[in-house]
C-alpha cells in the first residue's frame, strides 16, 4: 500500500495519532449516548417503544448511529421508532434546504435578467474606493450597477459597505453580495429619494473598514502559512470569515494549540509582517497557478483565470479577494481565540492592525482596576493576588476544621434521634461538604447502623447525604435512590458513602419520607 500511498509512509506517525485520538472520541460519544439511552429505558416500561425523537436527539447531537440505539434498545425489550426517526431527519434537511434558499422570487428573477441581458458586475479591485457608475437595475432593497468598488461577500469575505448616490436621491449600502452568479447585489438603506434605473451614479465604499478587512485577509494567509509551519503540512484550511473587526479560521488539526504553538504561529506572522515584503495580488491561468504550488482556498471555485496571492515570501495561495500592497501594512497580529469546532476541526480568531492595541489597552485598564481593588501597583498585582490566595485557602482551612468540630458536636444530638440505629433528618445551613461530614460524624458513633441527612443551601438545590456502617448490611446508594429522584435529581453510586444532588428544595422533606417508608418496609 505504501507504493500506491507513499504519503501514507511519510505521514504513518499522523495517521496513527488521527485515529487513535477518533477512537478516543468515539468512546466518549458511545459512554454520553449509552447514558441518555439508559435513562430513556429506564423511564419507559416493559415492551414500549423508543420515540422517534430520542432516536434522532441521540444520532443528531451525540452523534450515536440509528443501528446501535436499534441494537441496544433490542436488547432490553424495547423497538424503535423507525419511522418518527425518518420523519425528524426530513424535517432537518427541510430547515436546512430553506436556510440555503433565502432571497425573494421577484429579485432572483430581476438579477438573473440582468445577468443574461449585461453580464456579470465588473468589480475594479483593491484600490477602488470610488467611481461613477450606471444602474442597471433597482428592487425593494437592492441596486445592481454596470461596475462596481464594492466587494461582494465571498471567499469567506464579507462585503464593502458606503454610500451610492445619484442626482435624486442616496442610498446607504449595509451588505453586498451575489444575487445571481456574477452579478453584484448592493442591498441599501434609503438615505433620502430615490436612486432610478439608468442614472449614472456616484458609489463610494467605506475606506476604513475596507482597509480593515485587508490587513484581516492578508493575515489570513500568513496565518494559515504559519499554522502549516508550525503544526504540519497535514493542517489544510476548512474554513474562515474575514471581517473588519476580526478574522477567523478554521482548520484541520487533531488537538488543542499549546501556548508555546500560539506564541511560535504569532512570531513567524509578525517576522514576515517586520520585514515588510511585498504582497502581490495577479491573475494567472489556473495552470500556472498549480504550477508554482499556490495553496486553493476551502470553498471557493476558480474557473480557468485565478487570482494569487503571494503574501510575501512564504504564502501562495489563490484567492479573489482585497489585501494590502505590503505586509507591514497589516500591523501586529494577535490571536485572541482557539477552540475545536468539530472531530479534528479547530478554530482560532485574530485581530490585526489596531485590534491588538486595543486589546492591550483594555487588559491595562482590567489590570490597572484589579491592582486598585487590592490596593497595590500594577507590578506588584500578581504577588499580591498570591498572597491573597494563600489566605483564602488558609481561611477555607480553618473554616473547614470549625465545621468539622461542630459537626462532631452536632453528631450528638442528631445520634439520639436515632431509630433502631437509623437517624434520618433535615440539616439545613451546610453545604454539601459540611453535610457529608455531619453524617460520617454520626454514622461513626456507637450504635448506628445508617444515616441520611438532607439539605437545601441558601444558593440553590439539594444535597441528600447516606453513609453506613459497614456492618450493617445496608447499602447507601439505594438508600436515597428514590429520594434523589424525588428532588430531580440523581447520583451517589457508593455503597458505604453516597452524596446524590437534586434541583427541587421543595421536595426534600417529601425524598427524606420516602427514606423512612423504606427502612420501616
């Protein structure tokens, strides 16, 4: 296999790391769908059928295969939906294909017409920020020109807005975008009139945020040269959204980024940025352009001309939309954000320009607001934020011995209510710790056999506590099984110590009744 697939051989450490890290996955989904299958089982009786709906919550967002819910449930007695489970799918691709549509009829048939009478919208490129124009055609909310400065969302970027304006009238352009192959749709704000088919109008585009958005694009792909660099050739881009604010990227890896990663991608941008080499946006055949080994772009489709970017002179990649002439131009690159979107997809966001300036000024002003509220200057703020911590943990310490000795007090008492060695009862004003050591302290004392205390603390929910004595045969689980139900609740799986928490505080007087039916049974 290794003749036909050589880059199977070079890459054999990778794939042995992909697929080791998707078993692990797999496990996991396997461990979450099996726990809400068996709380569905559970619930159900004898001989009934799983729901259509549990069937497809359980493939949809735990990712768990029809075939194994239908073996599983088969297993303990149970069918399955089969049939609600295909109606639920259906429903799913029908709110995917009408999120997919959107538009109205009478514009798509207006851009389609235009694009079959005139052709596709001529954009002018990066340095067009104004031009006059002709309109070709005009709807509710939209302006079709014969030429245009605005980009057009694409690429993964978003479009120009700005202001177009004729003899009778301004429009103010909030989003452009493609309302038929080729041709560019400017949706508009009336500003004042009316903007007419055939006037010759003036179309200007919002020059900061332009410039925004192509310090964002280019550091786009000295990104996705340094992920590469940094993370391996097998890091290929699934995705990305260049704004003005901001820029993000998806892209194949199989684990989060280290910080020592993070500060090594964020050197090479900034090296290549420093040096200020030249970036150079041409058209070329799509020949040449894999010839020279330009990188294609997720998503995007070339025709036989593309476009390059070659972004100094480490990154070359196609790519048809507006970037600086320079890199310096962009400015300092920070990446604010990394996360995993997806089995083997991560996400990171940057800013870039004054973005990091930004950012860098307010974590001041955070810093600066966190070392008043402790009295100290900004250069002593992490010592003393130790210090302080180290007092708190002290604090915690002794407030946690204090309670343990007046538990030990407290067992006392609650150790005469005790009935045939059983003591059951509400404590209120503990928290779950306290309340666990409350009942260890009782259940220690001479002639008890088992003890179930339960509380409500002052900031939500229930603790419901069991310990037993080892021999006295009881166990602590099933103790407060039901109980735990009873407050909506669940947990303590031990046989000798079980904690179990709920969400209902006013049906704890009720779960520690059942308590007592049950022993007395």
């Amino acid at each position: 296999m290794g003749e036909a697939y050589p880059d199977l051989v070079k890459q054999q450490d990778f794939v042995r790391t992909v697929v080791a890290r998707e078993e692990e996955r797999f496990r996991a989904t396997l461990k979450s769908g099996t726990a809400l299958l068996d709380t569905e089982l559970d619930r159900l009786g004898p001989g009934a059928t799983i729901g259509g709906s549990v069937a497809f919550l359980l493939h949809d967002t735990h990712g768990f295969p029809l075939e194994l819910t239908r073996e599983i449930a088969l297993e303990r007695g149970h069918d399955v939906d089969e049939d609600g489970f295909a109606s639920e799918m259906a429903e799913q691709r029908r709110r995917a294909k009408d999120a997919r549509k959107g538009g109205g009829g009478e514009s798509v048939e207006v851009f389609a017409a235009v694009s079959a009478e005139h052709g596709p919208t001529h954009f002018l490129g990066d340095d067009s920020y104004a031009i006059d124009a002709n309109v070709l055609a005009v709807t509710d909310d939209s302006i079709v020109l014969d030429h245009t400065p605005f980009y057009a969302e694409s690429g993964g970027q978003v479009g120009d807005t700005g202001v177009i304006t004729s003899p009778t009238g301004r429009a103010r352009i909030v989003e452009t975008v493609y309302g038929a192959p080729g041709v560019v749709r400017h949706r508009f704000e009336v500003l004042e009139g009316d903007i007419e088919v055939g006037q010759t109008v003036t179309a200007v585009i919002d020059g900061e945020r332009r410039d925004a958005i192509k310090r964002n694009h280019t550091a786009t792909h000295l990104l996705h040269w340094a992920l590469r660099e940094t993370l391996g050739d097998h890091v290929k881009q699934q995705g990305s959204l260049v704004g003005p604010d901001r820029l993000r990227f998806d892209f194949s890896h199989y684990e989060a980024l280290s910080d020592d990663e993070i500060v090594a991608i964020e050197d090479l941008v900034a090296g290549d940025i420093l040096a200020n080499s030249p970036a150079r946006h041409y058209e070329t055949t799509k020949d040449k352009a894999e010839e020279i080994g330009a990188i294609a772009f997720f998503g995007d489709k070339y025709g036989d001309v593309v476009k390059v970017l070659e972004a100094g002179p480490h990154s070359t990649e196609l790519c048809g939309g507006t970037h600086v002439k320079a890199l310096g131009d962009i400015g300092p690159v920070k990446i604010i954000s990394e996360a995993s979107i997806g089995s083997n997809i991560r996400r990171i966001e940057a800013v870039s320009g004054m973005g990091p300036l930004e950012r860098l000024r307010e974590d001041e002003r955070r810093i600066k607001a966190a070392a008043d509220a402790m009295g100290v200057a900004t250069d002593e703020l992490v010592d003393a934020v130790e210090r302080r911590v180290a007092e708190v943990k002290d604090l915690r310490t002794r407030i946690r011995d204090l309670e343990r000795q007046a538990a030990a007090g407290r067992s006392g008492e609650l150790a005469e209510q005790a009935v045939d060695g059983i003591v059951i009862a509400r404590v209120d004003g503990l928290d779950r710790d306290g309340v666990r050591d409350l009942a260890v302290a009782v259940r220690d004392r001479a002639g008890i056999k088992a003890v179930v205390l339960g509380t409500a603390p002052e900031g939500g929910g229930v603790t419901i506590v069991a310990a037993v004595a080892a021999d006295s045969g009881l166990n602590a689980s099933e103790l407060i099984a039901d109980a735990a139900k009873k407050v909506k609740g669940g947990g303590g799986k031990s046989a000798d110590l079980a904690v179990a928490g709920g969400k209902d505080p006013e049906a704890l007087d009720e779960a520690l009744d059942l308590v007592r039916a049950a022993v007395r049974s």
